[in-house]
C-alpha cells in the first residue's frame, strides 16, 4: 500500500534539489528513502547523485584501534608540550635578565675580590705561550670551515687537523642556547 | 489530515556520545590545561572524525593520520577556541582544512587510482534500472571515490559534509567558513559533476530516462 509519506516525495525532492528542505524534513526524506524501495528508486531515476547518500559510514575503529590512537594522540601533545616548554625557557626574558644579572654578579665578584686588597685575592693567570716562541706552525687551512644547518638553529664548525694523523675537531653550535 | 513530520538522525556510532554541550565544558577545561578533559574530547570524537576524514581522503590510513594530526593541531589552538561556536564545528573545520591540504598534496595519485578502479568495475553490471539500488554500500562508497575526483577540494568538502555527514548547511557554512549561499553554490556544482562523471563512467548506474533526458537535453 502507497504511504503517506510516498505522495510528499516529489515535492520533498525538488526542494531538496534548490537545498531547501528544513533539518527535520530532510530526516524524514531519508528515513523514508531507506524503508521505501518504490520511492528510493523513484528519487535514483530523479537525481542518480542520491546513489551516494547511501555509501556506507567507514567502519568504526576497533576498541583496541581507538585507544592506539588516542595514545598516539596524548603522546604527540605530551612530546609538543615539552618541546613548547624548552622554547618558552629559551624565549622568557626573566630568564635571559636573571642569567644577565647573575653573570654581572659574577663578574663584579672577581673584580672586587682581586682589588681587595694586599694582593691577597690576586686571581692566578694562565701561562701565555705564543705559537711563534714554542716554533708551532699555523697551516693557512686553519680558519674554521663554517657550515650552517639552516636558518638559525646551529652552526658546524669545522678545525682541519694540523698534523697527519691527528683527529679534525668539529664543533656544533646552538645559537638559541642561552649561556 | 496533518502529516506528522519525524526526524530520523543515523544512531550515534560508538565513541560519539558527548553532548554538544558537554563538549563545550570539556573543551573549556582543556583549554585551562585539563589534559584528561583533552584525552575525553579525544577518545569521544575520534570515530566522527576518522570517518569524515576516510569519505574526504578515500583512504583509511591516510584518514587516521590527519585525523591525529587534526587533534593535534586542536590541542595546539585550545587557547583560540571560541567556545560561542559548537566544539564540533571548529574541529571540523581543522579536519576539513588539513584534508583539503592532504588532497592538493597528493592530486595525481588520487586520480589515477579512481581511473583503475573504472577499468576493474567496467561491464561487470550489465545496465538495469535496478542497478544502482543492487549496489552494496561498499561499492557506492568506491564508486564515489571513483566519481569524486572531478570535485574541486572545496567542491568535495562541502559535498561530503552536506550529503553522507549529514549537516545543515548553515553548519557547513561554519566549518568552510563562508556563506551559506556559497555553500548551496559548491552543493549544486558538485551535484552536477557528480552527475556528468557518474553518467560518463558508470552508466550503468544512471537510469535510462535519465540519460536519455540528459541527452535531448544537451
């Protein structure tokens, strides 16, 4: 027996073609278009792109799946937070003043303690010994091959050995470090 | 008589149940550094939003990656959410944003896989008027892939929310973030090509009235 609902089709569908069927409308068009083979075949010859409205929903992640991802989720934001934590230390100017502060400190420290008096906080100074005096040569090659790692973020520096056989040091720099 | 109106909405899949409202309050409270708020906005959308992104990518793998990608970006702009709009529209609107950067991003290989599947699906049906309604949901879904290539990204998103993810255009609007109008614009473009591809590469699924219609008309 013909429904109700199966006289409303053409008037349900040529609204929905111009996207003017209201929320509970459009419901009822594809609750009615799900249960009436009559009707679903009639709107398919009408609008073939109505075909897809029944592809179906992907299958639902598996429970296991779901917690997988969920901690790969948790997980990735855990590791952004401590990344957003180390580049906040790094960009907190009261850090940056507190280490200015305590490296003045520092600083003005020793030079009190070495004018302090009678000599006796006289700081100890390293031995200079000049290459020329002790016949050390300085091959030319000796300035430091620089190479940068892309924008700002470090700088290799390269000291070729001097003797055969003795080990290049390389030097790798962070800029963003504070010291 | 009157006709009594019913709104028959798909049941909620598993995993989907918080209430809009809800939502709202969680996210507030992640906002303010709740991580276990977070975990639950996770665990609650992660099947809504896995399976917008699988119609909007055709690939299940490609659709959990983005979909992480998706929350974390969430996470990331918590501190921006604007909580006078649904939590689910704003996360879809990431979903959607990072699924049109997926499709640009691999153009080419979406193409030529819709084309194989023609070559593999072609002549297996012989052209029926009951063709299209013997077609299991599975093989509309990749005949839709098939289909979908034609669709600009934005074509697609707005198809793809409107028509299988079911939301009001108004809500679309929201989430493409444009006017309502222009929502309706993309929905009849892409019905169009849909129906031009459709015709073209499976005609066996296109009612003959339809295609003869079609053709005087043209």
């Amino acid at each position: 027996m013909r429904e109700l609902a199966c006289d409303r089709l053409d008037d349900l569908l040529a609204r929905r073609e111009e996207d003017r069927l209201t929320a509970a409308e459009e419901g009822f068009l594809r609750g009615h278009l799900a249960t009436c083979e009559a009707c679903a075949a009639e709107a398919l010859r009408r609008d073939p792109v109505l075909l897809f409205a029944r592809a179906a929903a992907p299958e639902p992640l598996s429970a296991e799946a779901r917690g997988r991802f969920v901690s790969g989720v948790l997980a990735a934001t855990a590791t952004a937070k401590a990344g957003r934590r180390l580049q906040r230390a790094h960009a907190r100017p009261v850090l940056r003043l507190a280490a200015s502060l305590l490296l003045a400190a520092s600083v003005a420290g020793v030079w009190l303690a070495r004018d302090g008096g009678d000599g006796a906080g006289e700081v100890p100074r390293p031995e200079l010994v000049a290459a020329a005096d002790e016949g050390i040569r300085t091959p030319p090659d000796v300035v430091p091959a620089v190479e940068d790692l892309g924008g700002d973020t470090a700088v290799v520096y390269q000291f070729p050995s001097t003797r055969p056989g003795e080990p290049t040091v390389v030097f790798v720099v962070d800029r963003n470090a504070d010291i | 008589m009157a006709m009594q109106l019913v709104h028959v909405r798909r049941a909620p899949q598993e995993g989907t149940t918080i209430e809009p409202r809800d939502e709202r309050h969680l996210a507030a409270l992640a906002k303010a550094g709740d991580e276990d708020a977070f975990a639950e906005l996770v665990r609650g959308r992660t099947d809504s939003v896995v399976a917008f992104l699988r119609r909007m990518l055709g690939d299940t793998e490609d659709a959990r990656d983005v979909a992480q990608l998706t929350f974390l970006r969430v996470w990331e702009n918590l501190p921006r959410y604007d909580p006078s709009y649904a939590f689910s529209t704003w996360l879809f609107r990431i979903a959607g944003n990072l699924a049109i950067d997926a499709l640009r991003s691999r153009g080419t290989r979406a193409r030529t896989l819709a084309e194989s599947f023609r070559v593999v699906q072609g002549g297996l049906l012989a052209a029926s008027p009951e063709a299209p309604l013997r077609l299991s949901q599975e093989e509309v879904r990749r005949v839709f892939e098939a289909c979908s290539s034609v669709l600009s990204e934005k074509q697609r998103l707005v198809f793809v929310l409107r028509e299988m993810e079911e939301k009001e255009s108004r809500e679309v609007a929201e989430i493409v973030g444009c006017r309502e109008s222009t929502v309706r614009n993309h929905l009849f473009q892409a019905r169009r090509l849909l129906r031009e591809e459709l015709k073209r590469r499976f005609p066996e699924y296109v009612p003959e009235s339809h295609r003869s219609a079609e053709g005087a008309g043209a």
